[in-house]
C-alpha cells in the first residue's frame, strides 16, 4: 500500500509482501447474489454455479476464463459474495515452507491443499485451473515447468483489509485487471463483497483494480509498472486506445483525446494526494477540504468508485472541525454534498450494513444529527 494520502484502499499494492499480490444504492440487491463459500476451516463447499449477474466465459481479448455481465446491473449492485479457500496462517505457512525448500513441487504443493487445508479434490482442481502468471520465474518456480501453488496465489491473492491476511478466491480470481474498473470490493472479515461502481450493460466484461499505483499516474507509467510488478501487459479501456477496447466506440482521435484527458486527471490526483500528505496534520484548513473534495470528484470522473468510504470519511471529519472553528465559507465547498451519508451508503455497500464499522459510523451520524 502506497503512502499516499486520502487514497481509496485496493488491494495491497504489488511492493508490500515478500511475493506481489494484486488484486444511492439498494441494499436489496445483496441478497440476489450468489454467496459461494471456501475452505480453510471456514466452509468447504460452493454453493451455486449459476450466477445471477454474470456468468464465466472464454475471453478473447486476454485468453482463459473471466466474467461477464448476463443483464443490465444498475450501479451499486451487489453481484458477488465470497469466502477464499485459502487465507491467512495457511498462506503464511505455505510461504515459508516453499522458501525452506519443504514444498518443493507442485505435488507437495496438492499435499498441502488436501492435508493441511482440507480441500477435496474437485475444490483443488479449481484452484489449479487459476492462472500462474510467475510460472517462469526461477524465485517462485525454480522448474518452470509447471503451475506452483505460490504462483497462484502471487497471481490471484486479494489483502483483506478487515483480517489483515491475503486470501485465494477462485471466483474473484476470474476478473481481470482494469485502470479503468466496473467492479469495486470490500471485506467484512473474510466474506468479500463485490458491487457495480457504474452500469454495466449485458455482454460487459467485469473488471476489478489490482493496484493502487494506477490511480495516480498517467497510462505510459502505470503499463510499465503493470508489466515490471504484475508480469502482464494491461491492454484495458483506460489504457489502450485500439480496436480492442471496444467500449471505445469514437474515433482514433476521439479515443486519444479521452486517454489525454483521462491522464490529466490522475496527475492532477497525484499532485493533491502530495500536497495533503505533506500538510501541517495538526491544522486543518478551508483549502485541504477543497482539495479532498476535487480529490473525490476526479475518482468519480475516473471510476475509480473502489472503497471511497475512507476518503469521504476524512472530508467529513474535516468539514466538522471547520464548522467548529467558524470557518462559515465551506459551505460554498459543500452545496450539494451530503459527505456522511455519502460514507455511510459507500460503507453499507463495501462493507455491509452490519459490519461493526458501519454500524459505528453510523450511530455516529445520528449522535452528530442531534447536535
């Protein structure tokens, strides 16, 4: 996770571990998605096959396996429940017994899933379907002849942010990189929730953030970080202008003035995110909430929806302390804007209107309402 400050939080960015990882609504709308569960102690079996929102199918712009949308999803949808089949202690053990040498094949990598995680063989059979990008890299294949277990969690690991620990989920691990996404996620525990950040039309492909490198730089950067830290070459719609992107219905110039456009608008994020990291923290004033505030409507602009709450909660708390100190003008910053019940419907989406946080922020607004 980069530094940076009042950045929405993706999945870990790829520097952080030993081995790179990526990865006004209903509420309704949840309990339309499929819930499917993991191993790891937790639950070893998937409930449904059939999804409600999209299915998996041969992808032929980046080859295997990937989602995309059956129907229209309105944005804000809850499409996807999932537990992993591997998370926490274990990968943790897996890690190290792969450096001593112990797991040393992909054979004692099997012995592992079935002794040490309790996985049949039809759930282990669906993690190696996964795609190893590191297969021929000596650190975590020194044969490179074959898929290797720490390849593909390396590969398809997902941080979470309520556990503190990487997880392997098999059907979030189908949804390709984007810098420009259609999908947005949080975690409660170790249950991650997947949500629509736009609408999404029938025929789309679903798409996620694996980094967070990518919301603060312009596409030339973030494809040669991609390739030195992912080991792929991004060829998304907020990245590539050819035929390929086909959600690029304009033009070549039309399509290359949308890219520069696009660039413009994650330096300017860049700059901001700078400026606010390097601010006297025991001062707020007027012009840090107006750059927050330009901050999450250039995330928006972008569709970079991906756990604002955060952001929004910071805006907040700094639109209070203002209010407190007299500061009469934010309200000429504010029109329009609702920042805590823009948190808290962000929270109840990513997070779920249950989670202690939710309900603490919660409960907060309500204290703050009768103030």
């Amino acid at each position: 996770m980069t530094s940076e400050f009042a950045i929405p939080c993706p999945p870990q960015d790829l520097d952080s571990q030993d081995f790179d990882n990526r990865k006004d609504f209903d509420i309704e709308a949840s309990t339309a998605a499929i819930s499917i569960s993991g191993g790891n102690g937790i639950d070893n079996s998937i409930s449904g096959t059939d999804f409600v929102y999209f299915t998996i199918q041969p992808n032929r712009n980046h080859g295997g396996q990937s989602p995309f949308a059956t129907q229209f999803i309105p944005r804000h949808t809850i499409i996807l429940l999932e537990l992993p089949y591997l998370c926490g202690d274990d990968i943790e053990t897996l890690t190290n017994r792969h450096n001593d040498g112990i797991i040393a094949c992909q054979s004692d990598d099997d012995v592992f899933l079935r002794e040490q995680v309790g996985l049949d063989e039809e759930q282990r059979c669906i993690i190696w379907d996964l795609h190893d990008q590191f297969v021929d890299v000596a650190k975590f294949n020194p044969n490179g002849d074959k898929k290797r277990l720490l390849g593909i969690i390396k590969t398809n690991a997902y941080l979470s942010t309520d556990m503190g620990g990487l997880g392997l989920y098999p059907i979030i691990s189908r949804f390709n990189h984007s810098c420009t996404p259609n999908i947005g996620y949080g975690f409660d525990g170790w249950q991650v929730r997947m949500y629509t950040t736009r609408d999404i039309e029938a025929g789309e492909e679903l798409t996620v953030c694996y980094s967070d490198m990518v919301y603060f730089h312009p596409r030339e950067f973030r494809q040669a970080y991609l390739r030195v830290k992912g080991n792929f070459d991004c060829i998304c719609v907020g990245c590539n202008p050819n035929p390929i992107a086909s959600e690029f219905k304009q033009s070549e110039d039309e399509n290359q003035e949308i890219l520069r456009r696009s660039d413009e608008r994650r330096s300017r994020l860049k700059f901001l995110s700078q400026m606010l990291s390097i601010r006297d923290e025991g001062r707020i004033k007027r012009n840090h909430l107006q750059m927050i505030l330009e901050s999450i409507r250039l995330l928006h602009e972008e569709g970079l929806e991906h756990n604002l709450a955060p952001t929004y909660r910071i805006a907040y708390e700094w639109a209070r302390k203002l209010k407190e100190m007299g500061v009469v003008e934010i309200e000429d910053d504010l029109k329009g804007l609702d920042l805590g019940k823009s948190c808290l419907s962000m929270m109840e989406i990513s997070m779920g209107v249950d989670h202690a946080e939710t309900k603490a922020f919660r409960s907060r607004l309500d204290n703050d309402a009768k103030q």
